[in-house]
C-alpha cells in the first residue's frame, strides 16, 4: 500500500473516530445510546444493526469470571458468545434490514461486536451488510464505535444507580403529615419543582393536642434536592419535639428558633403555624417569615389573613406575634408555600392578590379545593417546589 494511501485511510480512521464521538452517548439515557451507536454504524458501515444490552442485574465481568472455570474455557472468554448465550433485551434497531432477507448471491455479512467497558461486558452490537464483507478498517470502526458506546453505557448505569440511591433517601425522608383530630378534615398536596425528585424543602405538618385541637404547620427550607430535604426533616422533627409542650403558636416558633441558631450549619427557613381550635371555631396563627394563609368562605370568595411575618427560622431573633382568627365549619383554611404563587418577575404583593382573587367552588371539599386553585394558578407547571394544605372544621 502507497504512503499516500496509507495516509487517507488513517484520515478516514480519524474522521470516523471524531463522528463517533460526537454522535454516540449525547445523553445519559442507556436506550438513547444503544440508538444512537445503531444510527451511526447504519450510516455508512452496513445495512443493519441491532444493539442489544444485558439487563443491568446480569451485566458480567468478562475479565475475571468466578465459578471455578479456567479462564481459557470460560464462555465469557469470547465476549460475543456469552452475549448469545444470556437474556438479551433489543433496544435499538436501524438500517434497512429488509436488504438481509433479500438473494444477493450468497448469505449476508453478520459481524457481533461485545460492548465492553472497563472489564465488563454490557451487550453486542450486531451489523449486518447484505452485499459483501467487512473491510479491517470497517471493523475496526465497528470496535471502536462499540467501545465508547460501553463506556457511556457505563457511565449510564452508575448514573442511574446513583440516582435510585438518591430517590430511596428521599423516600426515607418523604413522611406524610400526622392526623389531625377527627373534627378537622385535611388533605396536603406535594409537588417537587425538579420531576426527577421526590421531595425537597417545603413540608407540611399535623399535630394533634389535647382538649381537640390541632397545630397544623406549613414550613419553607431555604434551597432545594436533596440537601434541602435533609434540613427539612431535621426542622421537622425539631417541630415535633417543641410543639409536644403545647405552647401557643409564637412561643413554639420561638422555642423553635433557639434550638435551630444553635447550628450555624443549619439553613435558614420559613414556617407558619396554625393552631386550630374547633371547640371554640378561632384559629390562632404565627409567622416565621412565611407567606399568611388565605380562607375561603363559604361562598368560595378568598381573603388574606393579616398574620405578621417575623424573622425565619435560624436567626435566633425571635419576635414572633400571635394573631387570632374566627375559624367556622364553613370556612376553608389554606396553607402553602411560595412555589403555589410566585412568579419571575412578579412582585409578591400581586402573586398574592391572584390568589385572593380566586373564587373557588362553594362548598368544594378540601381535596377538591387544593385541587382546583393548583389547577387556576397552575401549581403543577411551577420552578419552585409547591406544599400546600387545606383545612376545615367538621360541624358538630
């Protein structure tokens, strides 16, 4: 072979090298690389391909078995065949493999090429050309292309685990609200901002104390993923402990302050307390920084209730203020967190105004209520994480 030759195909190498790169493992998704690797070798190398994967539970080390066979005589020792030999799940298939069933003068071309990464053998990729065989330099490509699809399939799977890990700890730290007292009746609607999380930093609460009341609570950690949802777990359980004392509302959020500024490490966060009363229908109320709890009557208009906002959680300032409200078995209590109503670019004071503008359905349930204002403020489209409760005395 000519220097000249010599040189374009070493180019040609090159130029296929740099396609791969570019257009195999755009994405962290297994199923769009195993496509994205058929699409390139259908593109210039065969005819047809199909790229088939171990399931993630079965991915072996083609390197090293260990069931006391002599490597030399292990199946894994041809990569290929131990691919053949296990459950394969198909996950991409392109190119015009009618060609292969078509009397081209002789059986078509087939090569199967291992995706290995790393020692471990994720899946084959089978090419097949109907008109003739695989050059040296066509199989190369094909092993060079396989080769960096493993290795983004790789990283894919560990991708994915870790994101499993990170779901299940959410799912630790995920705990529904108490039960209050049968007299209330409560639902809660949690809606994370990010859909690849369970749970972040805003939560809700239901307490039960004594002579039938009920602390319902509505809190904000500042940030969001899985960090936040940390904090927000410790906050609560903080919350739980304090609130056993059957303080009044302000007293609680300032017991509550003091043990947060203890740890500067601790994050900042917003809370409202409403401790519900029925015997008496009054509601008491106190701020921690958060946003005031709106009613619905029982016409279905909304009014803001007036509860004075004091510094959040962690600052160790206190100065929190108790405010009292007339609550009736016809009123409709809502509870929620900033993500159900503000808006980039948008003052705080017009979010809010939206949301007492809203005239809902009269004597709508508290499911169906929650449910329709997300529905009218468009709480499941938000960027920031939504909590959100309603309440409602039962009548006697």
């Amino acid at each position: 072979m000519s220097a000249s030759s010599t040189g374009h195909a070493e180019r040609a190498r090159l130029r296929a090298a740099e396609e791969a790169a570019e257009r195999i493992g755009t994405t962290l998704d297994a199923r769009t690389t195993c496509t994205e690797l058929a699409r390139f070798v259908c593109r210039s190398l065969c005819d047809a391909a199909a790229v088939e994967l171990l399931p993630d539970d079965a991915v072996p080390d083609a390197a090293a078995p260990d069931d006391g066979v002599p490597a030399a005589e292990h199946p894994a020792a041809d990569p290929a065949a131990a691919v053949a030999r296990a459950t394969l799940h198909r996950v991409a298939t392109e190119g015009r493999a009618h060609l292969l069933e078509a009397d081209r003068g002789g059986a078509p071309a087939l090569v199967s090429v291992p995706l290995l990464a790393h020692g471990h053998l994720h899946g084959v990729l089978r090419a097949a050309r109907a008109d003739g065989g695989f050059t040296a330099d066509e199989t190369a490509t094909l092993h060079h292309a396989a080769r960096l699809a493993a290795v983004h399939l790789a990283h894919a799977r560990r991708h994915a685990a870790a994101r499993r890990t990170a779901l299940d700890l959410q799912r630790a730290l995920l705990a529904e609200p108490g039960r209050p007292h049968p007299n209330v009746e409560l639902a809660t609607r949690y809606l994370p901002a990010d859909r690849g999380a369970l749970v972040g930093g805003d939560w809700c609460e239901a307490i039960r104390l004594h002579y039938g009341r009920t602390l319902l609570v509505m809190g904000d950690v500042m940030g969001h993923g899985l960090e936040a949802a940390v904090e927000m777990s410790a906050y609560r359980a903080a919350l739980r402990y304090v609130a056993s004392a059957e303080l009044p509302p302000h007293r609680v959020l300032r017991q509550l302050d003091a043990v947060v500024a203890r740890d500067d490490r601790r994050r900042p966060a917003t809370c409202l307390l409403a401790q519900l009363d029925p015997a008496r229908s009054i509601a008491s109320f106190a701020s921690a920084g958060h946003l005031p709890p709106v009613v619905f009557g029982a016409d279905g208009s909304a009014r803001l209730l007036a509860v004075p906002a004091g510094p959040p959680l962690g600052t160790g300032a206190g100065g929190y203020e108790l405010v009292t409200s007339a609550l009736t078995p016809a009123d409709t209590l809502l509870m929620f967190t900033d993500g159900l109503v503000e808006r980039r670019g948008e003052d705080i004071d017009a979010s809010l105004s939206r949301l007492a503008g809203l005239r809902l359905p009269a004597g709508a349930a508290p499911a169906d209520l929650l449910d329709e204002a997300l529905r009218r403020l468009g709480g499941r489209h938000v960027e920031d994480d939504v909590a959100v409760l309603a309440a409602r005395i039962r009548g006697r």
